[in-house]
C-alpha cells in the first residue's frame, strides 16, 4: 500500500489496522493494557505510574525481564 493510499483511509479503517498491529506485537492483553494505558493517560502521572510498576525491581531485573521477553517474542 503506497503512503497516498494510507491517507485515503476511514477513522475506523486506520483503529481496525492500528489495533491488529497492536495485538500481533503485544499480544490481546499487552493490547487491552495499552488501551486502558493510553485512555486513562490523561489522569495519571507517568513518571508516578512507572516508579509504581518498578518499585521493587533493580535496573538489572528490569533489563533482564526486557531482554528475556524480546528474546522469546522473536
């Protein structure tokens, strides 16, 4: 599909297409937890979010945790 052709696209057509991208890479609950993410971005604080779901992981077990789920999802 050429770029000009993408721009011709409906609102619904680009969520449908955006939403299978989504849930190949991320998987149906990874997708369902982007979604609830990004629609309650607005209300909460990122910075605060992310300390909370890092609290008790060292720099180390966050990359390990990241690096073991790339390697299995390749």
């Amino acid at each position: 599909m050429l770029l000009n052709e993408k721009s011709e696209l409906t609102n619904k057509e680009i969520i449908e297409m955006g939403s299978r991208a989504l849930i190949k890479e991320l998987g149906y609950s990874g997708f369902l937890r982007f979604i609830r993410f990004i629609e309650g971005s607005g209300k909460d604080d990122y910075l605060k979010t992310s300390d909370e779901i890092f609290d008790s992981m060292s720099v180390n077990e966050i990359y390990e945790n990241a690096k073991n789920y790339w390697e299995e999802t390749k």
